[in-house]
C-alpha cells in the first residue's frame, strides 16, 4: 500500500472517493499508522499490523482530538506490542475491564446502610411477618411523623443515625458508641436494633456487592454483651387468683372487640399480631377452629380450636360486623363517594389505617388497673395460657401445639403432630377450668343454633 507523509492539511483534507464505503491512506512517518475516511464524512487515525499471521486494527481517535505526532506515538506503542506478540484489543479490553472494576468498587464503597438497608427490607420482606417488618421500618425510621394516636411526631428509631453512613464506615468502634448512647435512652430498643443489625450484617455478607463491607467487629454479640444491660427473664403473668377480678374489668369495656381480642389472647395463648391478623375467613364456626398465621410456619400456619365460650363472643362480633350501618350513617357514606361493606377483619377498627386493630396496649394496662392486678403485657396473656394450662394437666405438646411452639423434642417433631378433635378436648378443658375460676357460667348448647354466655358475679 502507497504510504505518504501525513501532514494537517493532508489529513484534514482527505475524503472518502465516490462510490466507495471507506477508504485508506497511510503514513511512512509511523508504520501501520492510517486515516481512514467514511461516506459519511468520519475521519479517524487507525492502526493496523500483523499477529499470528492475521490482521488487527485499532481504532485510535478523531484528528479533531489526535495531532498527527501523538498519533505517531501511539501507532509505534501498538506497533510494540504486536512485536512482543500481544493483542491491543486485549490489552485495551483488558484496561476497559479494570477501569469499569474500580468504578464499581468506588460506587460499592460509597454504598450507604440506607441504599442496602431499603433493598434488605424489599427482598425479605415476603420472608417476614407484618410485625417483623415493621420493626424495621420503625426502627430505621427518621421520625418526625405526625403520631397516630396522640399528638407531636414520632422520634427517630434507633438505627436512624446509623443510616446515612457508608457500610464500610460501621466499625466496631463507631457501632459500640452508637450502642452506648441508645442503650442509655432506650435499652430495650436498642438490643432489637442491634440484633436487626447483626442479621442485616449476615446477609450483606451473602451479597457479592456488599461482602466485605461491614466490619465482622462491628456486629460482634461481645458489643452488646459489654454494652447492654443483661436481660432478665420476663415473669409477667395471670395468677389463677387474679382471674375472677380481671375478667370482670375486661368484660367492662366499652370497646366489644377490644374485649373479645384480650380474652382471646388469654385463650388462646397466640401472640398478638397472630391474633389481631385473623379474618373472618379464618374462622370456621362450623368445626370450631381458627387457621392461625403462625410466626414459625409462615407459610401455612396452624390450626387451632375455637373454644366455646370464645366462639360466643367472636359470633357477636360477626354480627355486629355484618350489620349495616342506619339510615343516616349509610347516607354520609354515600354522600362520601363510600360503599358500605362487611370487614374482613375480625378484630377491625375503622380508625386503623389498615383496618384493624393497632394499638392494644394501653387498653390492658386500663384493665389491669381497673381489675387491681400488677401490669401484664400483650405477650404476658400467652404467657398466663401457658402456665394456666398447667392446672389442668393438659400435656406440654398440646399447650405447644396450640401456641404455635417449635416441637423440643424428636417425637415431637417428627412423629406426634396431634389432630384438631384431641387438641379441641383439651383446649375446651383448659377454657372451661379458666371460666370457672373467674366466675363465669357458661353453657354451650350443642342443639341450638348458636352459642350464648351468662356471667355470674
């Protein structure tokens, strides 16, 4: 191939000939080195050599951004290494690859606990009960929201000021001043943050972008155990004698589901999102059972009886929640653009933002109050069916069985899984010895259509 001396004048002023796609002209200053220019117009300074007896060219740049001597230099490097039998392409591939590399090393480094916290939550959430993810969600919350019971805005959860930091700043220095400081405040919080943290932690580790991020020392249970407070058994429970007082206040409620929802509570011994979740479809009045969203078995959760005296109270409430509103309140309701429909909720609340019952707690704290018992908690109710049930001597499997326990034992586990008629036999046993130690005289009629209660003082 002809080659001339490329001058700026020569260069610029080289076009591709009529009828053709592209076309060559090439240099003797440089060897390999050539403009190629387009029908379109394009010029471009190219390389072009030989290795392993085949042909390589390599695009080096516009003349608009390459003067003719930088050109030179650049075809005389790649002239080099073809000599020393390597391929450009490669090395330029090579050298792309590493760029892209440490770009995405420097965007994985600047990765925050906010951007990997969000994806955290939205990947494991169908893993998670509505309780557990809400504690996630609040307790990573900024706050300032208006409250929704009460007046002022919310504060910040525990994990707030950890959110704007990079994960590769959570050291175990920086995690056990943090721990401090809301240990202090909020001591029981702050042991659920840390332990949300430390399984968030695990699961980075599982993620390619984020392994290696988090410092191992920063989520080690010896920050915690060296920060936090040692945590002491919880013992709040229902005495058998503490019964008879507090049914009555209980029973004096204004709010009937309210009621119904802390009976059922101590009935049942389930914990307190299973219960507040149940649906009417998860009732069946029939064969007496309620399917339970189980926190151990996520997915199909159990079945459990659906004693006597508790199915007298939930039928109340169907009653009330399949009764339509009167004239003027379904008058409003329309004027609102709103159709009147049954809940699905059993324990619903219109005031709810998702429909049902929210808030519990401070209605026991009333009721134990009024009844003049010690406070128990919403979790203390399941623990009194656990220790009530002792009085009757129903076996430990049952009990567990019924409050969604993981079996302890082998034959627990996998031989003795107890059918719903002899967990109903002892689960009305167990009901009918608490009624009857809180004064209450119940008569379930099996012939009648429905169930009907009467308390005696």
């Amino acid at each position: 191939m002809a080659k001339v001396n490329f001058t700026a004048a020569r260069v610029n002023g080289y076009s591709c000939p009529e009828g053709k796609a592209q076309s060559f002209i090439w240099d003797n200053g440089a060897s390999g080195l050539g403009v190629r220019a387009t029908a379109a117009g394009a010029r471009t300074y190219i390389w072009q050599g030989k290795l392993n007896g085949g042909t390589v060219r390599v695009t080096i740049g516009s003349p608009k951004d390459w003067k003719i001597d930088d050109a030179r230099d650049e075809a005389r490097r790649l002239q080099r290494l073809v000599d020393a039998g390597k391929d450009p392409r490669e090395e330029a591939a090579e050298q792309r690859a590493a760029h892209e590399a440490r770009k995405a090393e420097t965007r994985r480094q600047g990765v925050t606990l906010a951007d990997a916290w969000a994806q955290y939550l939205d990947e494991r959430r169908s893993k998670w009960s509505e309780l557990h993810h809400r504690d996630h969600v609040d307790l990573s919350s900024v706050g300032g929201q208006p409250k929704k019971r009460g007046k002022g805005l919310t504060e910040p959860g525990p994990l707030a000021q950890l959110m704007p930091l990079r994960l590769s700043d959570l050291t175990g220095e920086h995690i056990a001043r943090w721990l401090e400081e809301e240990a202090a405040k909020r001591p029981a919080r702050a042991r659920l943050a840390f332990n949300l943290l430390r399984i968030f932690a695990g699961w980075c580790e599982s993620k390619r972008e984020y392994r290696g991020l988090v410092d191992a020392q920063a989520v080690s249970t010896r920050i915690s155990k060296d920060t936090l407070p040692k945590r002491t058994a919880k013992t709040d429970a229902l005495q058998r004698e503490q019964l008879t007082a507090w049914f009555q206040a209980v029973r004096q409620t204004a709010n009937p589901t309210m009621e119904t929802y802390l009976i059922g509570l101590l009935l049942t011994g389930a914990r307190r999102e299973e219960l507040a979740g149940l649906r009417w479809d998860d009732v069946d009045f029939r064969w007496r059972s309620l399917h339970i969203a189980d926190k151990v078995e996520n997915e199909t959760g159990r079945v459990i009886p659906l004693t006597p005296y508790l199915a007298s109270l939930l039928a109340e409430l169907k009653r009330r929640n399949d009764t339509p509103p009167n004239v003027r309140q379904m008058a409003k309701l329309e004027s609102e653009g709103k159709a009147w429909e049954p809940s699905p909720w059993v324990f619903s609340s219109p005031n709810a933002a998702d429909g049902r019952l929210a808030a519990p707690n401070r209605a026991l704290h009333r009721v134990c109050q009024a009844a003049g018992v010690p406070p128990v908690t919403l979790h203390g109710l399941r623990r009194s069916f656990s220790s009530l049930a002792e009085w009757t001597e129903t076996p430990t499997g049952v009990v567990a069985q019924i409050m969604g326990h993981k079996p302890s034992a082998i034959a627990e586990k996998h031989y003795r899984r107890r059918p719903i008629d002899l967990l109903r036999m002892w689960h009305d046993k167990i009901e009918g010895w608490m009624l009857e130690q809180a004064g209450i005289d119940f008569m379930a009629d099996v012939a009648a259509p429905g169930l009907r209660a009467v308390s005696i003082g």
